[in-house]
C-alpha cells in the first residue's frame, strides 16, 4: 500500500473512532466531551475522505447509520417510516446550490423554512386521536419509548381535537427561562448546574421516573406529518396548518418562501435574532414546500434531496492550537500568529489567528497543543478567546518568546518602553517586503496589479526592493513580458495604475510611507492641516500637540521620521518621480447636508465603490464611521445593506438611499 494511501486510511480510521466514542458519551453517558462544532467538523472531514476513497468506508463509520446506540433501559421500537437524517450545509453558498440542484431538474419550488429547535427530536402515534406511543429517533431505524414522559410534556396533547389515527414528528426542548430556574433550584440544593437545554432534554426524557420528567418543563414544536401526502395534503405551509389545527405546538417563526433569495433572507435574520428567543435554535431547515415535488426528488442513500439543514455559523468554536508562528511586519513589530487546526467559524476556514503579543499569550495562559476557543471580533477577525482547561491533557507543550528575528536573525528590541518586540534591522527583507505591500494597497497609494504575491514575487526577482523600484517597474518591462499571467494587457493596466498613483492626494503618501503610528485617520489630520510634504518636513513637536488625538509618543515619531536623512532622501526621489507632494482636498468648503455629521456607509452601489464615497464625504467635513449608533446622522444604504440598514430603521436615523446619494453627489459635482 502506498505511503500516502495508507496515511488516509489512518485519517480516516482516526476519524471513525473520534466519532464514535463522541457518540458515545453524548448519547450513552449524557457526558459529551466535544462541542456540536468540532462534531460536525469531523464528519464533514470523514465524509469527504470516504467519497474520494470509498474502499476505506468501515462498516462501523457514522456516516454508514443515522444517529446512535440505544440506550439499554428503554424499549427499543421500530419506525415504521425510518427517520433518516437532513443533509447539513454550512453555507448559503452551499444553500444556493441546493436550489440550482433542484431547477436543473426542471422545478421551480418555493421552500418552507422551519426554525432548527436545539433539541432531540421525537416520533409520537396517536390512535383514535389519543397518544398511544412516544419514541426517541435512536438510529433512524429503532427508537427509545419514552411515552411516559411525553405524556408530562404540557404542549403535547394527551387527546387530539380530531379521533383520527396518524405519527407526528417534532422536536423536544427545554426554553431558556426554564433551564435557568432549574439550575436556581439546583444550586440552592448543592446540585451541579445543567450545562445547556438539548442537554438537558435529553437526560430528561431518558428518566425511568416521570414525576423527574415532569419537573424538567419539557416542551415541543412539531415539524413533519410523514403520510401526508397519503392524507391528501398538498404542501409542508399546509400540513402545519391542519398539525395546528388538531392542537399541536407549531413554530409561528416558519414561513414560506417564494425563492433562494427569501430563505437566505430568513436564515441571515434569525442567526442575527437567535440569542434573543426564547429557546435554542442551530439552524433553519429548508424544505421544498410541495409534497408532490419532495415525492419525485426523492432520496439519495443517506438523505432526502428535497430538503438541508442550514447550521448556523458558530460563534464560537473549539479547535486546536497547533502551532505559534512568528511573522516580521513593515515597522518591524514582531506578531506572533496562532497556527490552527482548520475550522469554520462565521461562515469561513479559520486556519491562523493573531496572538498580538508575548504578553497576551501569557495573559490567556496558551499552550501550543491545547484546545482553544475561537470567535470572530467584530465577526471579521479571528481571535483565540480562551484555553479549554478542562480538555488540557499534560502533554502540551510551553509557549517561548523568540529572541531573534526569524528572518534575517537580528536580536529582537523595544521601541519607546513598549510591550511589543521589534526587529530593529532597517534591511530586514520581511520587513521590506510588508512595507512595499502596504505602499501599493488600496487606502495607501492603490496601485492595483501590486497585490501581496506578485509583491514577494517581484520582491525575490530583484524588480522591486525598495518604494522607488516601484516606479522604475518599466525598466524591468521585457522580463514581466516573459513571466507567466503577464501579458501586454495586464502590464499596460500595471504601469498605468503606477502612474495614476501619482496623482493621490497627500494623505494616501503619508498613509503609504508607513510612518510608526499614522494610520488613515492621522494621516488625513496631518494633510489637512499642514497641506504640504515640505511643511512636514519642517513640523515640530508643540506643532503637532496642538492637533487633537496626536500624543507626545506620535508627535515625536512623527518628528523623528521627517528628520530621518534617508527619509528625506525618500521623499526627494519621489518628487522627482513626479509623486503629488500635497493636500488635494476640499474639506474647507462646506455642505449643508454633509459637514459635520456622522455617516455610516453599507450596502453595494453598482460602479461606486464605498471606499471612493467615503473618500468624497470626508473631503466635505464628514465623520465616517463602521457601525450605526444612536449619534449616528445618516446611514447611507445600497444594495443588501443587511443589519446596518434594520438597526438605523429602529432607532429612525435618516437613510439616504442609492438614488438620493446620486442626487448629493451630482450637486458636489457642480458645486465644483
């Protein structure tokens, strides 16, 4: 057996056992050990590696039986229908392609979205209208009776409103209030808390004791009606109807909707509102509403193709800390960087994560080898929240704070007492090559076709080593010529975005020069007020403190920087180059609509970019800012403005809308 062949029958061995001993603990125990997170992960892992190597599937893998072993104390029972699993996708990416899976085949459905309740869910047989039988899912094929403690469940109804013979199918759970009055109760008796409601739903309906069961406040929302086309239904919106008719709980949150674009709508509002219900919810389910559909697309061997689940992104997920890793940036600043086990978090692979500093690491206590927590701050950028202590086994290995530079081997130093290390080496080539990164990106100088690689590319092919190479990038012009993805169109559009970058205002060359501490903000404060680099060239200290938000630490690199002889050389060759050396701006002239108010930008604008708005509204006096608030004056909303857009509805903010920001920016336009 190849080497590589038997590597993947160890993953995939590796992965059956993770698997099944979670099972387990979960279902046998009531003692899971990993997080509904790192479950799925493993699954979706194995399954891919079983479709592309299928003669490694064992007969024992998860993914040949729905769900669990059963527990022992209970009566095992037959489904007469097999309750078999709902295909789960991560994304609405994935939740479009189950739509066009389903119009390729000719249809054009609309889609019953039902709430995905955190629960376990429940087979019920009514006879006569009375309920004779309750039953666990088990493994899709046999199920646990628990009809003792359905009967206890107060939204479940003893006797139907109709003496008719039929199975329902729903969910069992625990509300939130419920959960945290139980857990009130239990620590005024010494009792250890539940650790959350599905949890706690599951041990309830497995008691031998009713009168437990009964104390526990179970409650259901009925989702599926497995006959019901048999009984003359023609749709899931009706088949809920008639449920709630007979008297069973149905979720008012379930709606139909008219195409993809409504369900992920929907999805996208209620992983927003989720943490304000009443209950736990971990996804939405998507159905095709016609059953007459559902019936023709059938099944495949593992799931109905009529119908995903769409689970929620995490907020917050467990993987594991692999590895630290040290990156160089373009001041120097040493970042080291959390190598992680790949994992979705937010809807995206989250591989890598920053670790700011040595003292943050020894903050959160991190140890390479341990299971970590991740979020996204802000919902953008990955962050390791904490240490699992509990998952900590002794064998993980101690974090060291490097003392050289990884690059290039200089011994690391502080910059004005700060935490941070530095690589102090000006010749650093990581720190070279940020540096020429930063200078072409879009807020600095913006030269588009200087992306990160074809920077480091360019940066090892000794075309581009220092900011001036950058434009004397046509020198090189009959080697870029021979470089693969570089034909004469893309080296035209390259050496005219150089040129075009010229023409930026000061700010974006002071943005670009990467002075310690200027940023966008400081970097406008600076063009603004003093309008030229030769005034900045000869700023001092008590000039700068006089600007709000500047401090003695910048007021002083900045001083230092236009005083620095090889930075002045700098800017020299620059102006030789023909590179704007002052202020273009207009914001001295004044706009009734615009000076002084604060704007909140969101949404897509066809061929506008937000970027160049933005850049337009500041140069008339404009506060922008990234998030809706009450002081917030206008919200100016494009195309899926999303929750920016609901938030400043509810709180009656003015919203300007594409047209209207067309009509402002026409009249700045011929205001001059």
């Amino acid at each position: 057996m190849e080497l590589i062949n038997l590597e993947i029958k160890n993953r995939i061995d590796e992965l059956v056992e993770i698997i099944n001993h979670a099972n387990y603990e979960y279902y046998i125990l009531d003692n899971p050990t990993l997080s509904n997170q790192e479950w799925d992960s493993y699954l979706k892992e194995l399954e891919s590696l079983e479709v592309e190597y299928p003669e490694y599937i064992r007969a024992d893998s998860p993914t040949q039986k729905v769900g669990s072993d059963i527990v022992e104390k209970f009566n095992k029972i037959k489904h007469d229908v097999p309750m078999i699993s709902i295909q789960d996708v991560f994304s609405y990416e994935e939740i479009q392609e189950f739509d066009d899976k389903i119009q390729k085949e000719g249809y054009k459905p609309t889609y019953y979205c039902e709430l995905k309740i955190d629960g376990v869910s429940g087979s019920f047989i009514y006879e006569n209208g009375l309920l004779k039988l309750a039953k666990t899912r088990g493994d899709g094929l046999f199920g646990d009776e628990f009809t003792h403690n359905a009967k206890t469940i107060k939204s479940l109804p003893i006797k139907l409103k109709e003496n008719v013979n039929l199975e329902v199918r729903g969910e069992v759970f625990i509300a939130k209030k419920t959960l945290e009055k139980l857990n009130e109760e239990r620590r005024n008796l010494n009792q250890p808390e539940f650790k959350n409601c599905r949890n706690t739903a599951s041990g309830s309906i497995k008691q031998l004791d009713s009168k437990i069961a009964a104390k526990r406040n179970l409650d259901t929302w009925i989702y599926h009606l497995p006959n019901a086309r048999e009984l003359g239904f023609k749709t899931q919106q009706e088949t809920m109807e008639y449920m709630k008719s007979l008297g069973f709980k149905v979720n008012p949150a379930n709606i139909n909707c008219n195409s993809i674009e409504e369900v992920i709508a929907f999805c996208e509002k209620h992983n927003k509102i989720r943490n304000e219900l009443l209950y736990d919810i971990d996804g939405v389910v998507v159905k095709v509403n016609n059953l007459d559909m559902q019936n023709d697309l059938g099944l495949t061997a593992k799931y109905p193709k009529w119908c995903v689940a769409y689970k929620f992104p995490a907020e917050e997920v467990l993987t594991k800390l692999e590895d630290i890793i040290f990156t160089v940036g373009r001041t120097g600043k040493i970042t080291p960087n959390a190598v992680l086990s790949p994992t979705l978090v937010a809807g995206s692979m989250v591989a890598r994560a920053t670790l700011h500093n040595h003292e943050y690491i020894q903050e959160k206590n991190l140890k390479i080898g341990d299971i970590v927590a991740i979020r996204k701050a802000g919902d953008v950028i990955p962050e390791v929240a904490y240490v699992k202590m509990d998952r900590r086994m002794g064998i993980e290995t101690e974090f060291e704070m490097i003392k050289e530079c990884p690059i290039c081997g200089s011994t690391l130093g502080r910059k004005n007492e700060q935490v941070d290390l530095y690589c102090l080496n000006d010749v650093c080539p990581a720190r070279k090559i940020e540096s020429l990164i930063h200078f072409s990106s879009r807020k600095a100088m913006n030269i588009e076709g200087l992306g990160e690689r074809i920077v480091e590319d360019f940066f090892n092919m000794e075309f581009i080593k220092t900011i001036v190479d950058i434009f004397k990038l046509n020198e090189h012009e009959s080697e870029l010529i021979t470089l693969e993805g570089f034909g004469r169109k893309s080296i035209d559009n390259l050496f005219a975005s150089i040129e075009n970058s010229k023409k930026n205002s000061l700010e974006k060359l002071l943005f670009a020069l990467g002075v310690a501490g200027i940023g966008e903000v400081t970097s406008r404060l600076l063009a603004k007020k003093f309008h030229t680099m030769d005034r900045l060239l000869e700023v001092t200290e008590e000039e700068l403190l006089e600007i709000k938000d500047i401090g003695p630490i910048l007021a002083k690199n900045i001083v230092a920087y236009f005083q620095d002889v090889d930075n002045k050389e700098l800017i020299n060759t620059l102006k030789e180059f023909g590179v704007n050396m002052n202020y273009l701006g207009k914001a001295e002239q004044f706009y009734e609509g615009i000076s002084n108010k604060k704007f909140v930008i969101t949404g897509s604008f066809g061929d506008l970019k937000r970027d160049d708005i933005k850049d337009i509204f500041k140069n008339y006096g404009a506060n922008i800012s990234e998030s809706v608030s009450k002081n917030t004056d206008v919200v100016i909303a494009g195309e899926k403005a999303g929750s920016k857009l609901e938030k400043a509805q509810s709180l009656k903010i003015e919203i300007w809308d594409e047209e209207k920001l067309l009509d402002v920016l026409e009249e700045l336009k011929t205001k001059g």
